[in-house]
C-alpha cells in the first residue's frame, strides 16, 4: 500500500469517526436546528478534508510526519507573507497580501467567469458559514490565533511562542513530530470547541 492511499484510508476512517462523534453531540444539542446541525456537520467534515491537503503540503520529506523544522518553515514563510508592509510585526495596518500564482486568464474569460458566478449567486444565494474557523490567510486570523495579549500587534517572538504552543498541543505523544492522527485530532478538537460556543450562543 503506498502512502497516498494510507493517508486516504486513514483520512477517511477518522473522518467518518469525527463526523459520526458531531453528529450525535449536535443532535442532542436542542439549541440548534436540524438544518442548522446538519449544515454544521457538513462543514466540519469540509475543514476535516483540508486538513489532508495541509498535512501533505507541510511533510515536504513524505516521510508522513511533520516535523518542528517543517512546521516552523510554514510558519515562517506565512508571516512573512502576511507581513505585507514589511515592518516585523503582523496588525490591521499590513495591507492585504497578492494572491498566490498568476492569474493566467484571458480578460474575456476572466468577464465570462464573473458573469457566471453572478448568475449562480442569483439563482442560489450562497448560505453563510456557521462553523468559522481563524485561518493563517488572513490578517484577522492570525491576530485570533496568536495575538496573546489582544493589543492587535503579533510580533516575532509573540508569534514563535504561539507556534511552539500549537506544535507542543498537537504533538499528543511528545516525540518531537506530528503523526497524521495528531494533526487531525488537534483540528477535530478545535472544530468541536467552536460547534459547542455556536450552540451556547443560540440560548
């Protein structure tokens, strides 16, 4: 069996376990709907997806570990993305970043495309998220998750002792690397936390 289909049986198997755990815990959870624990369950089992794509983009060596120094060179390069303005330090003044890639579309296919997704938008109005997660792509995101003393700044070493802490809560065993399990279990965790916040705030 080759790695990309362990990685694919295990994904699949604690996927199915993790949305099996969310599903009963919302179902009981009289605060919230049924639409609205169904439309929970299914966006958490989105984030559980990506976190597949994220594990294998971070284990640069496949060796199906993530390693301290992998997990800092993300790190590192994701600051230094988002530290548009280039002053050492990560707040509402950094100016959002490029996109990443070139947009290699014609101008009448990029006119097509927005005429489409318009006339999608219409027929369909989009639903809005419930289960919204920080995300290292934003500014905001990144001040939700390491700006320790909330005074919308994250430096360097605020943002290095952030990082430590995250590595140090995800690697369960402390053998120094992050297993494929681990990483999922960590995200599963925090998914569940912000699930239980969304039904509190429905009383």
């Amino acid at each position: 069996m080759n790695k990309q289909h362990l990685y694919t049986t295990l994904f699949l198997a604690l996927s199915s376990a993790y949305l099996s755990a969310c599903s009963s815990t919302a179902a009981s959870d009289t605060r919230l709907s049924e639409a609205q624990q169904k439309q929970l369950a299914s966006e958490r089992a989105g984030h559980l997806r990506q976190t597949h794509v994220r594990f294998n983009a971070l284990d640069k060596d496949e060796d199906g570990y993530i390693s301290r120094a992998e997990f800092n060179r993300s790190g590192d390069l994701a600051f230094e993305r988002m530290d548009t303005n280039k002053d050492g330090v990560l707040s509402a003044a950094d100016p959002k970043p490029e996109p990443r890639g070139e947009d290699t579309r014609t101008e009448q296919s990029r006119a097509e495309q927005s005429r489409q997704q318009q006339a999608q938008r219409a027929e369909q109005p989009r639903r809005e998220r419930l289960l919204k997660m920080p995300t290292t792509h934003s500014v905001e995101g990144m001040l939700a998750m390491y700006d320790s003393n909330k005074d919308g700044v994250i430096s360097r070493e605020e943002y290095a002792q952030g990082r430590a802490a995250q590595f140090a809560a995800t690697d369960a065993n402390g053998d120094g690397q992050l297993s494929y399990d681990e990483y999922v279990a960590e995200f599963a965790t925090r998914l569940d936390k912000q699930i239980s916040q969304i039904g509190k705030k429905a009383d």
